[in-house]
C-alpha cells in the first residue's frame, strides 16, 4: 500500500504518470503546469458548486422511475465510454493504429 501512495505522491508531485514508472525523474512542474492544475481546480469547485445550485433551485420532484431511468443511462455511458476506451487500448496495442 506505500508504495502505491508514493506512486501517487510522485506524480502529484512531478507531473508524471508515476503509476506506470516506479522511479521519478526528478522534474517538476513548472509554474505554467501548477497555474493549470489551479485553474483547472477552481473550475471543477466552480462547476460543481453551479450543479448544486441549480439542482436544489429546481423544485421538480422525480419518480421513481426517473430515478431509476438516470442511474440506467449513467452506468450505460459509463459502460460504453470504459468499452470504447479498452477498444483504443487494444488497437493501439497491435499496432491496428499504424
């Protein structure tokens, strides 16, 4: 479990995919990467603090079959995005990319 944490910590810190590399290379982000990192941060606060906004402005009640029909189509875009995904993986691969 320690060493996933310091693979973790390795690429908050570094700005590398540490997950796939057990040794860092010593780089940095520089200061155009941690102004991204915070402008991107500020932007997930921003929109999400907008989505609770919005859905507590709403006074719409759901049923309980759209309840159901939302959970429906967020595991089925869940399972389509994670299916298409593997599918560029595994073509890229066997080299079906080239």
């Amino acid at each position: 479990m320690t060493d996933r944490l310091a693979m973790y910590l390795d690429w908050a810190l570094y700005g590398e995919m540490a997950l796939f590399q057990l040794g860092s290379t010593g780089k940095r982000l520089s200061a155009g990467g941690w102004f991204v990192v915070i402008a991107l941060l500020a932007m997930l606060v921003a929109v999400i603090w907008m989505a609770v906004h919005i859905w507590n402005s709403v006074s719409a009640q759901m049923s309980g079959m759209g309840w159901g029909m939302l959970i429906l189509g967020v595991i089925f875009s869940i399972v389509v995005g994670g299916g298409l995904m593997a599918l560029v993986f595994y073509s890229n691969r066997n080299n079906y990319d080239r």
